[in-house]
C-alpha cells in the first residue's frame, strides 16, 4: 500500500491527487493509510508526498533539467516560491538557487550571470 502511495505521489506532482482520492485509489480508509504511512517512514501521507515532491526538485535542480529555481519548483507542484525556499532550506540545509549555482558550476566552471555587466 505505502508503494503504491509513493507511485502515486512520484506520477505528478504538480496535478497530485488528494490523499482522500489517494486512500480510495487504494481502497484503504485514510486512517489506514496514515498508520502504513507513520509506520514505515514516520510520518503523514501529505508530508511523505511533500518531502518525495522536494527531493525530486533538488534532483532536477543538481542534474540541470531545471533551468531555473522558479521552473523546478512549479514543475514540482510548488505554487509558493518563497514557502517551496524555506521548506527546501530546512530539509537540505541549503537554498535550491545554491544548488542550481553548483550544478552550473560542475559544468561551466562558472556559475551563470544572471546580470550583464555593460
């Protein structure tokens, strides 16, 4: 059931179901479904799906399929950019524009200019 949930939750992000839909998709109650869930990660079906929609940003933000961090965030199902920071900086200790600005660097060797200087 919770692999089930996490294919579902992994589908797409950005048009995610609601975990009442989630639980009848899976013909599980939703009290059902936050037991497997609290016993195998520790934690909700909505902050499981959270945190799978955060670590699938950050990899498109390390690998450069996000050309930028507003596109991974919307890509992601993150409508609020300022919340989609704070949650990314509270659960990998950095800012996601850091982590596009490493990808680049890997790349370039330089991080991308955002301004020209004339």
């Amino acid at each position: 059931m919770v692999d089930r949930f996490d294919e579902m939750a992994r589908a797409n992000f950005r048009l995610a179901p609601p975990i009442p839909d989630i639980c009848a998709m899976l013909a599980v109650s939703p009290r059902t479904l936050v037991r497997a869930m609290r016993a195998i990660h520790g934690t909700t079906p909505s902050r499981h799906r959270h945190a799978l929609a955060l670590a699938a940003a950050r990899r498109a933000l390390l690998d450069g399929e996000s050309a930028s961090v507003r596109e991974a965030a919307l890509r992601f199902g993150f409508r609020e950019l300022g919340r989609f920071a704070a949650d990314y900086r509270a659960m990998f200790g950095e800012n996601p524009s850091e982590t596009l600005r490493r990808h680049w660097q890997q790349v370039t060797g330089d991080p991308p200019r955002l301004f020209s200087r004339s």
